[in-house]
C-alpha cells in the first residue's frame, strides 16, 4: 500500500533513540551557527551546549512570562528545551523530526481564526484579538507520542473551555474540529504529498474540549511558541496520544457528527477518534507499556490516560463498548 509505505511512524523508532536526538542536537547547532539571524533569540546555557530557536519578533512577546497554575505537577523533571523545540512531529514540514528549521518560513500574521458550523453566529477573528481575550496561565503538563517518547514541558495558553464559551456553539452542537493551516495560508513542503489527506484536523467532543484539563497553547518555556510546536495557537489533551494534538489552527468547526480525523483517515486501524493514553492497549506495531523521555533517553512506565485520570477518567462512562485508546 503506498500510504503505508510513505508514513513516517516506522522511521520515529529510529530517530527516538539517544543516538537520534544527539545528532539532531548537533545538527542544530551547527545550523544556528550558519544562519544567526534566523531564529532571532539563540538561548545558551551555562555550559554552551543546549540551544533553543525562538523567535524574538513575535508581536505577543510581551505578554510572557505568564502566571503558572500550580495545580498541574510533574512526576519528572521538565524537558530540556532545545530537546522539546528541536524534535518534533510536524508533517506538513516533513515526515522526519528535525522539521525546526523548515518551519521558520511559516508565515504568523496576518492569522485569522475561523469560528464556524453549530455556532450562534460563524466569526473571523484576528489571532492578537484572540489571545488578548483570553485568561493567559502557564500549565506543566507530561506529553506522550503515540511512537512511545515523551516529554514534560511548561506551556502558556488558556483553557479551551474559555474558547468555547467565547466561540457560542449551539447546544446541538456535540463536537469541535480544529484545523491546522493549508496551502492557501502557506503552501509548506509537506502539503505537496497528496496521499495524505490535508487539512491536519482533529476533534473531540465538547465534554472533552471544556473539561479542565483542555488547553490552547499559545507559548512554551515562557516565551511565544515556537513554530515548529504550533504558533501561533495549538491544541494540548495531555491524557491523549501527541497526534490529538493538532498545531497552528486556523479553524474550530462546530458539529454534531463525529468527524473523522487525519491519522484516523490514514489508519484507523491504528489510529482512532479517541487515543486515549493506555500502557495495556498496545500499538497494533508495538507494545505502549513505556515510554523513552525526550533528552535523557531514561525510561518510565506508562500511566493510564498518562496520569491524569483523575480529571478525565469520567468523560468516557458508559462508552466502555468503544475503542477508546488506541
Ligand atoms: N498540524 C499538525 N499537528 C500535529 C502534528 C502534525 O504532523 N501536524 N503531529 C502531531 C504529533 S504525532 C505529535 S507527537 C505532536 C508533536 O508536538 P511537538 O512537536 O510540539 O512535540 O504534534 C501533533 N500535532
Ligand atoms: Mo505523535
């Protein structure tokens, strides 16, 4: 199948082994090295080793640091920056992880957000009038790749409870699905592969989107995020597989049919709606018992719903009879 023979999860094993994020750690280097003014901001560490690309012309850079939220704790140390900025899953730019380069040519404003489908009324809004009317908060929450690495990282952002509040959807309305930027906003290398099937889109249900712990993403470590993790605004379900995740939205679409989403219309036989986080459902490919932390190559159990079933275990009562992890 050429689908099959062209998706990249076989070749993140490979790349998620120490040895991967070493080279790709020395590759950025060298890369910052050639081409200074690219990324604006390069942040060293006291021993000169990590590096981080930041973009210092971000028109929201004043509104960061924010205010944590110290509700949210980590059972581990947070993710080295330039580990978490500098391997990422990103197909538009690429099927590899070291997309952080080719993603500094995604272009952030003008970026209009659409609110449309089973709302009070369908609106554009500008990205600034967006962020500035949201409750900004800084959240620690763990993150885990359906490919078994993860890390722990501080994002900036609001809880999507509050853009759907803002957004008036019906009360017909039953799911939101959100999508990442196509051709017409950038013509990025990877929405040339036309075996896939762009927009990135994903949704979840609005119990979903306006439970606690849904959040929009509109930073990271303090700072605006970078692009290759999603500016100007991203999705973030910590209790789900990285892929539920979706970057650089454009749109939030109010529906009462399940939509089917990207990696759901690549494989559903690997990739379903629901991809909760479960260390007893392994990947049809491979066993999702642990996880490989980004950076440190350290390994640890996994958590059902990553730990954070407190918050969300109720969300699926009575949905026992669907596939609700993998
Ligand atoms: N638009 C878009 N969103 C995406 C992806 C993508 O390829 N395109 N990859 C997903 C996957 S598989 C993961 S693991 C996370 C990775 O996020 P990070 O690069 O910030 O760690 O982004 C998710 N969101
Ligand atoms: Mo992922």
């Amino acid at each position: 199948m050429l689908i099959r023979s062209r998706r990249g999860w076989e070749m993140a094993e490979r790349d998620a082994t120490p040895e991967g994020v070493f080279h790709d750690r020395r590759r950025l280097l060298r890369g910052m090295g050639m081409l200074p003014l690219m990324a604006g901001t390069l942040t060293l560490t006291a021993c000169g080793e990590d590096a981080a690309a930041v973009s210092s012309d971000d028109p929201t850079a004043g509104l960061y640091p924010v205010q944590r939220n110290p509700t949210f704790e980590l059972d581990r140390a947070l993710t080295d920056e330039a580990e978490a900025t500098t391997y990422n899953n990103y197909y538009e730019f690429g099927s590899h992880k070291t997309i952080w380069r080719a993603a500094q040519e995604l272009p952030l404003r003008p970026w209009t957000v659409r609110f449309d489908g089973m709302v009070e009324k369908p609106m554009d809004v500008d990205i600034d009038t967006l962020i500035k009317a949201m409750p900004l908060e800084e959240r620690l929450y763990r993150f885990r790749c359906v490919e078994a690495w993860a890390m722990a990282v501080p994002w900036s952002g609001f809880p999507m409870a509050k853009l759907v509040e803002y957004a008036k959807p019906l009360s017909s309305a039953r799911y939101v699905v959100m999508s990442t930027f196509g051709a017409d906003h950038y013509p990025a290398p990877g929405l040339r592969q036309r075996w896939y099937p762009w927009p990135y889109q994903e949704g979840l249900t609005i119990q979903e989107a306006t439970n606690e712990l849904a959040f929009i993403a509109t930073g990271l470590y303090g700072k605006p995020i970078p692009k290759q993790n999603g500016a100007p605004l991203r999705l973030v379900v910590p209790w789900k597989y990285g892929f539920k995740n979706v970057k650089s939205l454009v749109r939030f679409h109010f529906t009462d049919k399940r939509p089917t989403t990207f990696w759901e219309a690549i494989d559903s036989n690997e990739y379903g709606f629901w991809a909760n986080i479960n260390p007893e459902v392994p990947h049809p490919r491979w066993s999702q018992a642990s996880e490989r932390l980004l950076g440190t190559g350290e390994t640890m159990p996994t958590r059902i719903y990553n730990g954070y079933g407190e918050y969300v275990a109720d969300l699926y009562k009575g949905l026992e009879g669907e596939r609700l992890f993998t």
